[in-house]
C-alpha cells in the first residue's frame, strides 16, 4: 500500500498530537497522518494496570509508553507554567514566547476538560516553605502547577482524541521501520511492507523510538546534539512525611549541589497519594509514578524521582544508549553467577529477571551492594542492631548461599601479564559491561587467538564466548577426553562451534612481548598415573616435552573457591580445607544456631541445580527450625 499526505507525524506523544492539533487549526483541510506503534486512547490497557498480571510480561509495545497520549497519558498529569525545568525550548526562542505557548496548550486542556486549580509557590505557605528549605542547603524552584490527575488526564486526552480523529488519519498499531527522501519529501516505510508519502514529516518519536530516530538521523545526514541524561531513582515513603511540602506546593522541585562534587541532584515529578508503576522502554523495565485525583483512588504513600544531569560532549554522540545501558544494569538487581556467569546464549537475562520479579512480588525484600563481613555480619542481622541495617527486626534464621567466587589460578610465571584474564573476570565483562561492544566505557581488549586453561563448564562457556569475539579458541587440559569435568552436552557443544581441544597437556609459563602483552604459552605433555584419591587418574609430567603455542590471551578456568570474607567475619561457623562451610550430616544445617548454608559456599564450584537443590533443603529447614522454636 503506498499513500499520499502533505504532512506525516511521527509518533503520538504529547507532541506529535498538539503539532496535529495546531496544523490542522491554522490549514483546515490539509492531509495530516498520525503514525505510532501503539494503540488508540481507548485500547491502550496495561495487563498490569488492569489487574490480569502481576507483573510485567513483556509486551511486543508497551502500553504505557506508546500509543495516543505516549508516556505521558498515564502519568498523573501535571503541567508546570515554567521554563526553569522541563526542556529547553528557551534556546531556541525567547522566554516570553515560550510562557505564551505554555498558556496556549494550558487553554487547549483546560477547554477538553483540565482543571482550573493552581499551586503556586509564591503563597505565603510556600515562601515558608522555601525559606525552611534553604536552612538544609536546598533550593525550591518557583513555578506554579496544575495537577490534571491520572483519571483525568486520559479524559482530555481521549476529549482531544475525538476533536481530532474528524480531521486527521491517524494509523495505529504501525512500526515505522525507515524514513527515506522521496518525491519532494520523505516517505515512511512501516514493517507491514506499506508506505506512506508526504512533502513535511514532523518526527516526535518519543523515548521508545528515540534509539532508532538517531540512526535514521545518521541515515539521512541530519546533524544532531547531545540532549542532558538524568539518572537516578524513584523514591517511595509515607505520604504523612512529606504533607507539609505536597499539601502547600503539590509539586515541589527542590534542588541540592553537592559539596565535593558540585552535582546538581534534584527531585522530579513527585505524585502525593501517588502509586509507582512499571514501565517497559524496549524490554528494560524501569518505574514511573502516577497520581489520581479522586480521593478515593489514592494511596497512603508519596513518591518522586531523586535525580541527576549528565551533560555529554563531543565526540561521545550516544546519551541515549548510554542511560538504557544504565537502566539495564539496574534490572539485574539479583541473580549472582546467573547474572554475571553464565552467558546470554545458555540463559537469557530476561528469564532470570522474571524469576526475580517473582520473588519481589512475593514479598521478598532483596539488598544489593551489601557485603556480608564487610557490611553486616552474621551476627548482625540475627542480633538487636539488625533494623538499623536493613530496616527490619531482628531475623529468626539466616541462610548463607554466597556462592563460590574467588577464582583460582596455576602458580606459573607471567600470569600478570597483560591478556590474562580469570573466566569470571572474562565472563562479567561480557554478560553485564558489554566490554566486546566499542561503544561502551569498559572495553575487552581485541582477542585473536584465545588459550583457555581448564575443561569445566565455565571453561566451556568462556570458551565459546570467546569464540563469538571472532577468537581461535584452544582448550588446554591436562588430563584426557574421558576425565574432562565438563557436562558432556557442553563439551560436545563446544567442540561442534569449532573449538579446539589439547588434552594431555599443561601450561607452565605464559610468554609475553617486551611490551607486557601476552604472546604466547608454554606447555608440557602430560600422562595419566595411578588414581588419585577421588579415583582420578593423576597427570604426570612428561620431561623433555615442553611446546609453545601462540596466542594473545589466556583465560584461567580453574575452578572457584569460596570468598574468605565470610570466614574472616564469622570465624565460630566451621570450614572444610578447601573454605567451603561445614554442614551436619549432608544437611543445610551449621554448627552456628539458626544459620543455614548450601550451594557453591558450602560444595565449592557445582552446578546451579544442585544450588537450587540446597535452597529447596534450607527453605524447608528453615521453616522447621522457627516452628519447632
């Protein structure tokens, strides 16, 4: 299908419908489109929102973020009569002429049904409040402010939706994938295989296009800017602590400059009585707040947005992926080794994330960057002192499952070199640094020819991750084919990706140039003695077989041992030879009271099913141990 406008709107938003809306009030009877992915007013329905889940399922287009309205039409609504905050329309006009049109589209709401309630911070209340405010070094920003409410703000919206709809096509459910020049103009091409023509093309694809706006800008040669990133979280507490601000100012933007640092951290769009919702911008689930204002579809909390600008300069070009990536990093809140471990093409983040999600929808309380023995102790958090670390009274049991993280390594000469890398070292920057990318700040450096040291999984998953860098992949074991530790299937996996395998033999040096870069590893040839005590046959050294082979990297996979942090902080739990904690007779039980362990801190490296295994024992433990109490 191919059709013709005189002018194409790209996206629905805000601003792609009041540019519809004033093109059609100063040219009555021109072709006007509307194209956006999402869906009309009426058909916009979270899943989450409309109770059918409880969390996100990953919409192919999210419904709130995209369709008529765009992000905005769910937000609670509120409308600043200010140019301190909010854009930066006032570099391309003058102030006066940006207050104009910030009235104007204020008459445009308020004839399809806003309120005509202001705040403002210039009431004697509000002067009291900015005067209290300055005795904590923060300043309140003065605006005035409508409050149009959730409820409300989709009755305008769907108000401005029929105005409209008389004289603008609008096509919904529409993935625009390229602008081209065409004919005296641009043409739209969309997924479905159609396009659409038209001599003007106002583009406002909003946060959910803005990624792949910038490579159709790149396409076309359209110069562009780098726009500020805010980044920062969203804070929730009891509405009661923050009344005296919101019952006085509704919005307030209060603003502090750190002393060390001179960052500028402001709070953002603050909904009283509000809720916080999820939203999901291109498969990375962030959170927004939303208010109403019926009385009676409020909450008892407050919560706003605590953030900072980040103002980028040339020739970084990237401000947007730059916050996705950020934002990305923050959905892996949990997850350990699944997370950082094991790579993306044996389990997806996203299914890891869901497991996770889960468990916070059930209540479960989960604290990051928080070091048991650096942090808290063990004694801590099952002592009277424990509410002041995590908020909480004292706790009845305590379940260790901090894994097996410390990697291990051959004391052999050259392993400071550069180009040696543990695979958990290796491993991470791939699965949550994104170092095989360019683009991003924590680079992996070019690897050509790859010796892996070691025949475990992990060493299988390095392996192969290694191997889709567009490295030569080499795995050096020191027993044979049949003692190889690693899961048949895995090794059979990475010898179908074309990974080669020296068996029988073991480094004894890693070689470098005279810049420190590694060129090489020097092996011996191995045989195969009497068994060791596990039954294994022990590798002997074969003299006089010593070989080099090139390379210019070398990953270490050896196995992991436990973090002594632990043991260092809780010396009265018991510890095996090899670090791991001791457990009652093949249980999750200590020999601490009310402390459980299981999984790699007490077997050492294993597998995730048998962690797995040792949480289902605790849980069950656990649940035992405070009944019987």
């Amino acid at each position: 299908m191919r059709k013709t406008y005189d002018t194409m709107i790209l996206g629905c938003g805000e601003a792609g419908v009041f540019a519809g809306y004033e093109l059609i009030r100063r040219n009555p009877g021109m072709k006007v489109l509307i194209v956006d992915q999402g869906q009309d007013i009426y058909h916009r329905s979270c899943p989450i929102v409309a109770g059918k889940v409880r969390e996100c399922i990953d919409c192919k287009v999210c419904h709130t973020m995209c369709g008529f309205g765009g992000a905005g039409a769910f937000s609670d609504g509120k409308y600043n009569f200010t140019t301190a905050f909010g854009g930066w329309l006032t570099d391309f006009m003058p102030e006066q002429e940006v207050m104009e049109l910030i009235d104007y589209v204020d008459e445009i709401n308020t004839a399809h049904g806003a309120t005509r309630e202001v705040f403002s911070t210039e009431t004697p209340a509000a002067q009291a409040l900015r005067k209290k405010a300055l005795e904590f070094d923060l300043h309140l920003l003065q605006a005035r402010v409508k409050h149009l409410g959730t409820e409300n703000n989709l009755r305008i919206l769907t108000n401005l939706y029929e105005d409209l709809r008389r004289d603008i096509t609008f096509q919904f459910n529409t993935a625009v994938t390229a602008i081209r020049q065409a004919e005296g103009g641009y043409c739209l091409e969309t997924a479905d295989g159609d396009q659409y023509l038209a001599k003007f093309l106002i583009a406002a694809p909003g946060r959910s296009g803005a990624e792949w706006f910038a490579q159709q800008c790149r396409q076309l040669g359209l110069p562009m800017t780098n726009n500020q990133i805010d980044i920062g979280v969203r804070v929730e507490l009891p509405a009661t602590v923050f009344e005296h601000i919101t019952d006085v100012v509704y919005e307030s933007k209060l603003v502090y400059r750190t002393k060390q640092y001179g960052d500028q951290v402001r709070t953002f769009c603050m909904n009283p009585y509000g809720h916080v919702v999820a939203e999901n911008v291109e498969g990375i689930h962030t959170v927004n707040g939303h208010s109403y204002s019926d009385p009676k579809l409020r909450s008892e909390n407050t919560n706003f947005a605590l953030l900072v600008s980040n103002h980028f300069t040339e020739p970084f070009d990237e401000p947007y992926r730059y916050g996705k990536h950020i934002a990305s990093l923050s959905n892996m809140l949990a997850g350990g080794v699944l997370v950082y471990g094991i790579p993306e093409f044996r389990l997806p983040k996203a299914i890891v994330q869901k497991e996770i999600d889960k468990l916070v929808a059930m209540g479960v309380n989960i604290v990051c960057d928080a070091t048991i023995g650096k942090c808290m102790s063990i004694d801590e958090l099952l002592g009277k002192d424990a509410e002041k670390l995590l908020g909480d009274d004292k706790y009845e049991a305590v379940f260790i499952g901090s894994g097996a993280g410390l990697p291990k390594f051959q004391n052999i000469p050259g392993l400071s070199y550069c180009g040696v890398f543990s695979a958990n070292e290796f491993l991470t920057r791939i699965n949550l640094m994104h170092a095989y990318d360019e683009r991003y700040d924590t680079p992996l450096m070019p690897i050509h020819v790859t010796a892996v040291v070691g025949a475990g999984n992990v060493a299988m998953d390095a392996a192969r991750c290694a191997k889709r860098l567009g490295a030569d992949v080499t795995v050096v074991y020191r027993r044979g084919e049949e003692e190889i530790p690693a899961r048949k299937e895995e090794y059979e996996h990475a010898k179908e990706e074309g990974i080669n395998f020296h068996l029988l033999c073991n480094p004894v040096e890693i070689l470098a140039d005279d810049k420190g870069w590694v060129r090489g590893l020097k092996c011996i040839r191995m045989e195969l003695g009497e068994p060791d005590e596990k039954g294994r046959r022990r590798p002997i050294e074969v003299p006089g077989s010593e070989f080099e082979m090139a390379c210019d990297s070398v990953i270490m996979a050896l196995g992991t041992s436990p973090n002594p942090l632990l043991r260092k902080a809780t010396p009265d739990l018991e510890y095996s030879d090899r670090g791991g904690i001791v457990v009652k007779d093949d249980t999750v039980t200590t020999m601490k009271d009310g402390v459980f362990a299981g999984g790699d801190a007490v077997t050492g490296a294993a597998t995730v099913i048998k962690a797995m295994g040792a949480g289902k024992k605790a849980a069950a433990a656990i649940d035992a141990y405070i009944r019987s109490k």
